[in-house]
C-alpha cells in the first residue's frame, strides 16, 4: 500500500465517504465515526439497523479515549494487550459519544487494530473509524478486495486492497466482567 492511497482513504472518510479495508479477520467497512451522514449511509448500504451498534478501531488506545468511558488503569491495560485472537471489547461508553455508534447501548465495541494497514489508516486519517464487516445482511464476511467489490460494486469510495490475517470475525468480550459476547 503506498502513502498515497492510505491519504486518499484518509481523505475519502473525512469527506463523509465509506470505504473498505483488510482487518486481522475480515474486510471491513469503514466511515468517519463522528459523521452521522457518513455512519448513516454504511448502515444503509450494509442493511444493518442503527439499533445493533457498531466497532470502532483504532491505532492507540488514545484514538478510542473520546468514545470510552475507562478509567481504570487495569482494564486501559487490558484494551491494551496483546490476545492470541483479535479481541474487540465492549465498553462503557462516554455520555457524549453519539447514538448512532452506541445503537440502544450505553457502551460501545472497540479494538485497537494490529492489522499493519488498518492502523496505518487510523493513524493517516488522525483517529479511530467505524469497523463493521463488509456483507451486506445475511451473506457471509467479504475476505478479499474483490468480494467487497462484487457486494458492493460502485458504493464505495475506496477499497484498500490487502490481506486478512485470520478471516474469522473477531472475539467480542465485555471488558468489565469479561464475559464472551461472540467467540469461540
């Protein structure tokens, strides 16, 4: 991936565009978080209700500190970590962060990316984005650039070509209890 495709994605989520991307599990679909338009339109083109919630990922925990509310040193070292499977954890989100991230929760699903060129995009675009799996309802992950494209086709602005390390959607654990929400 060239710098100049990473700041042509980064410039695509500022403009409000989606956009997809290789994960440690699958391809995902990402937006501006804070764009409600943008967060509108991949709930729209994904088929997914608003109601659900979505991932955010981020480079550092720093680019989730604005969505979460965690204080404990513990469980920031915990988010922290490093887990033999791509763990996302639920959260208690803060007061602030939008509903259209949250769904009908009063937390929010994040993980900090070890995929290389997802967290390069964080770091270009500045912050966490939306992660949510790039399928429409109902039909399996897209695992490749060209599964995203044939889901798809002209709806996104961008599509990131490169490898998945896993291809199974990540574990999904509450941080507080650690109680395993979609795994195994």
């Amino acid at each position: 991936m060239t710098p100049w495709q990473l700041r042509q994605a980064a410039r695509a989520l500022r403009s409000g565009s989606v956009i997809a991307y290789p994960t440690e599990t699958v391809y995902g679909l990402g937006c501006d978080p804070l764009n409600p338009y943008a967060v509108e339109t991949l709930l729209t083109i994904k088929q997914r209700p608003m109601s659900k919630g979505l991932i955010l990922i981020g480079a550092t925990l720093e680019q989730l500190l604005p969505y979460i509310n965690v204080t404990d040193e513990p469980l920031l070292q915990k988010l922290q970590a490093s887990h033999p499977r791509p763990t996302t954890w639920v959260v208690p989100a803060r007061p602030a962060t939008p509903a259209w991230l949250c769904g009908h929760h009063d937390s929010i699903a994040v993980r900090i990316t070890s995929h290389p060129l997802a967290a390069q995009l964080c770091a270009v675009f500045g912050g966490a984005i939306v992660s949510s799996s790039a399928n429409p309802a109902r039909l399996p992950p897209a695992r490749s650039a060209l599964t995203v494209e044939h889901y798809f086709h002209d709806r996104l602005e961008v599509i990131l070509h490169g490898g998945t390390q896993t291809g199974q959607p990540s574990e999904i654990r509450r941080l507080l209890d650690d109680r395993i929400i979609r795994g195994r």
